[in-house]
C-alpha cells in the first residue's frame, strides 16, 4: 500500500469528502519528452566458479 494523499489542497480540488482519503493513486499518460537511454556498458566479470 501506498501513502495517502494527505494535502488538503488536492483533496478539496478533486471532491473528496473530509471523511475519505486516497491510497492509491495511479498515474497514466505519457511524457512530453522522452528522455535520451543511459549508456550501457559490459557487465563487469569479477569472478568465474
């Protein structure tokens, strides 16, 4: 479990009741921009058994 949306700003702004809360909230969508992929390197062989 996530935790709870407590500002009340937000709460006030989306229409949730005092007595209620969220926990769990879930985002969709997409970015504006997709961010550039990190660099990938070789694995690093530190030990052969």
């Amino acid at each position: 479990m996530g935790t709870p949306v407590r500002d009340p700003e937000i709460l006030k702004e989306k229409g949730i009741p005092e007595d209620c809360e969220i926990v769990a909230p879930i985002i969709v969508g997409y970015p504006t921009d997709i961010p550039v992929a990190s660099e990938r390197h070789d694995p690093v062989i530190v030990k052969v058994v």
